[in-house]
C-alpha cells in the first residue's frame, strides 16, 4: 500500500522528508512516478489533473494538502466511495489572522495610500476612522473566520459575521443564512471573504453585494478567485461604489498579465499567500488520516460533499 502525492509544479521533497519523518515505513508515490497504481489507498492533492484519481482501483481517501477541497469536489470522476479530507492547523489559522489584520490596518491607517504616495514624493496626511468607528464584516465563520473574527473584535473593531448555521462568538454580531446577509450587510466598510468555494457561495462577491454594503467600501478576498465577479468589482470601482479591493485569490492563478486588476492603486494584490500549509506543521494528521483510511474510520476534518466544504 502506498501513499500518493499529486501536486503539479510543486517541490513535494519536503512533504515526502515531513510525512516520514512522522513514519519512516510509509511508502510514498509522487505523480506522475508511480510503480504500481493497484498499490495506491489514499492521496494528498492540490491542483491534481481531472479524471485522474479514478485510475486507482483501490483508492480508500483523499485528502487536499490545503484547507480548501474545492478542487477535489470539483473533480466529477472521483468515486462516490472515496472519502475526503482537508488540513485544519494552528498555523494555517495565525497566518491567516496576521493576514486579514495587516490589510485591515493598512485600509485603516491609509497606508495603501502612503505607499502609492510615496512614488509621487507626495507629503499628505489623511484623516482616519478608529477601530471603533470601523465595520468589519467576516463571510464564513469556520475554522479561519471566527478567529479572524475573534481577534478584529478583541481589537476594538465593530465586527459582524455571517455563517450558513447560526453561531454566538463574544464580541462579534452573527447573522446566518441567506435570510441574515441582508442585515449582516448594512454598514460594512471592509467586507472579508473567508467563505468555502461551492455551488451557495460561487460569484457571491458581486455587484449587488457591494451595493448594500457601506458606500465606498473595501472587499478582501482571501478565500477562492470564483468568490468574486471581477468584472463586477472592476465596475464598482470606476464608480466609485467600492473604494479599493485586496486580493489573495483569483479565478485564473498566477493572475494573467493583462488581466485589469493589475497597477491600479485601488486593488492590492497578493499571490495566494495568506496561509501556507507546512509540510513539518500538517505531516501527522496526514499520517493519522492516512492510518485512519486503511483501517476503515472515520476521517478527521472530513470534508461534507453534499454541502461541498
Ligand atoms: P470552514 O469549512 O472551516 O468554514 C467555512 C465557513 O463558511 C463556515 O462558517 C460555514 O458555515 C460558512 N459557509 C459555508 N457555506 C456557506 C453559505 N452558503 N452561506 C454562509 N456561510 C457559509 O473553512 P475554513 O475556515 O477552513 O476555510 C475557508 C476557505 O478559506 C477555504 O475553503 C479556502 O478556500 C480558503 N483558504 C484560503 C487560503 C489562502 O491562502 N488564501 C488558505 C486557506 C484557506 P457553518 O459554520 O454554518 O458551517
Ligand atoms: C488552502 C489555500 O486552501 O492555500 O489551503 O488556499
């Protein structure tokens, strides 16, 4: 039995040096090298080619090497009978709070303007709103939303979050459902997206959305590129509707060369770097989960595929 690795264009050296250092006798296949396909129970997958996984007669489980598993619910050729998985670590949720917070502060402070100011030579200080005086509003409250959430309003920020169930978080004015983002809406000035990719939330960062929210808002966007209508952000912006977006994430990755949110001063752009999974910090629950498949549990942090997260 062996386990699989499937990541194109991506060193996987240093996630087959962390899964054995957490078990030495784990054989391990990285695509496209595989001996013997027959040999293969579960994989780890980012990005993985479709229609591939269902060449391996006897693959138990799968898991992404990330916290998202769109791109494997996505994949119509993966059997029924095989499990997903995803990472959940203490690391991935600091990362991603130290991201959303470095943004929030830079639109608080006006930084994004002072840099830009910069390259002008220009000496122009701009009035800004305290924490207090600041709505923030968190799309998804999981393992990365609430202590996002959490920490904003620690920080003295107005902090709303919305969420498919109903949740009660200290400090942070919750909202859920289709029947709540109305009201979880009214008076955002920064609008974070750290929603799952499916079929309820895919275009939910468009036009409409950026109407109800307060006027010349910001929108960050860490979670999936298909979260948002870039033609409709690109709109928003030109009149004036949205005051400025930060993105992590995009449709088409690496963001193409000619693509319009490019050198405008009012997107900031980050290459998919908010929160990096580290092979050392996410080998054992791979290998636990890797145990757990050939015995037959249940997997930790299973990914539900009718509510496709
Ligand atoms: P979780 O599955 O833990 O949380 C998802 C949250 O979204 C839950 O609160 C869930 O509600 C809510 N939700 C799901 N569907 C809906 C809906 N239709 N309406 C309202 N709320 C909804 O995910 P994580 O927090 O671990 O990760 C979120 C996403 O962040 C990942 O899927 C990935 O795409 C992205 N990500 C990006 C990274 C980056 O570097 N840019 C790094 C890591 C992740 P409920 O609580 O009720 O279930
Ligand atoms: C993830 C990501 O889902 O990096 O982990 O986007």
């Amino acid at each position: 039995m062996s386990l699989l690795f499937i990541a194109p264009d991506r060193d996987l050296s240093s996630w087959e040096n962390a899964i054995h250092s957490v078990d030495p006798n784990i054989e391990i296949d990285i695509w496209p090298a595989i001996e013997d396909k027959s040999k293969v129970q579960f994989a780890v997958c980012w990005n993985h080619p479709q229609h591939l996984l269902d060449s391996f007669p006897n693959l138990k489980a799968v898991s992404s090497l990330g916290a998202g598993a769109d791109h494997l619910l996505s994949d119509e050729s993966l059997p029924e009978s095989v499990d997903i998985c995803r990472v959940v670590s203490p690391s991935l949720v600091q990362q991603m709070k130290e991201y959303i917070l470095a943004a929030v502060l830079n639109i608080q402070r006006n930084f994004v303007h002072y840099i830009r100011q910069n390259d002008q030579r220009t000496w122009q200080p701009h009035d800004h709103p305290s924490p207090k005086e600041l709505q923030v509003g968190v799309m998804g409250l999981g393992e990365l939303g609430k202590p996002t959430a959490k920490q904003l309003a620690h920080l003295g920020y107005q902090v709303s979050g919305w969420s498919r169930s109903t949740k009660e978080i200290d400090g942070v004015n919750t909202f859920a459902g289709p029947d709540g983002l109305q009201k979880f809406l009214e008076n955002i000035h920064i609008l974070i997206c750290l929603l799952p990719l499916t079929d309820e939330t895919k275009d939910i960062l468009n036009l409409d959305i950026f109407k109800q929210i307060h006027d010349r808002g910001w929108i960050i966007n860490a979670a999936r590129g298909e979260h948002l209508v870039d033609e409709d952000l690109i709109y928003a912006l030109d009149s004036n509707i949205l005051q400025g977006a930060w993105l992590d994430v995009f449709s088409e990755e690496p963001l193409p060369n000619k693509h319009a949110f490019w050198n405008r001063d009012n997107v900031i752009i980050t290459p998919h770097i908010a929160s990096i999974t580290k092979p050392d910090e996410v080998a054992d629950q791979i290998v636990e989960n890797y145990k757990r498949a050939l015995s037959g549990l249940e997997l930790n942090h299973k990914v539900n595929r009718e509510l496709g997260y």
